[in-house]
C-alpha cells in the first residue's frame, strides 16, 4: 500500500498492485486497472518512487531461492 494526497490535501491509501498507469494532466493522474482515477498532490515520479519501494518492500519481483543448495554443496 502506499500513502498519496488528493488535490484537496486528505491523504489515502491505495493499494499499488491496482495501479495501471500514472501520467501527468499537468496534475498526477494515477488509473487503477479497474479504470477508476485518482489525481494525487505527488509528481508521477514520486509515484513511481512510492511504488517501487513498495514492490521491493513486498519483494514481489524477488526471484525464489534455490532450496537445493550450491553446486559445490551437491558434490
């Protein structure tokens, strides 16, 4: 999840893995993929930061460990 700002300054929490695209109207359009918008107070690269410190966070593009150890412990 992470915390955005309306235009009229009330915070929320959206929750990132529901972003489609961000673009700039010149306000920060954030579209979820349900195609509702939010516009957000944040530049379009503060979203982006935001939201890729949340998949890192939640280690989603993190590759699976090898539980069959190292080459060198198999031999």
């Amino acid at each position: 999840m992470i915390t955005l700002t309306r235009l009229n300054g009330k915070k929320f929490v959206l929750n990132a893995l529901y972003i489609e695209q961000v673009e700039a109207f010149p306000d920060t359009t954030v579209t979820l993929t349900n195609g509702k918008r939010f516009v957000v107070r944040e530049s379009v690269q503060e979203v982006v930061d935001l939201v890729s410190d949340f998949y890192r966070q939640a280690a989603v593009f993190r590759l699976p460990r090898d539980l069959g150890g190292s080459d060198s412990e198999k031999q």
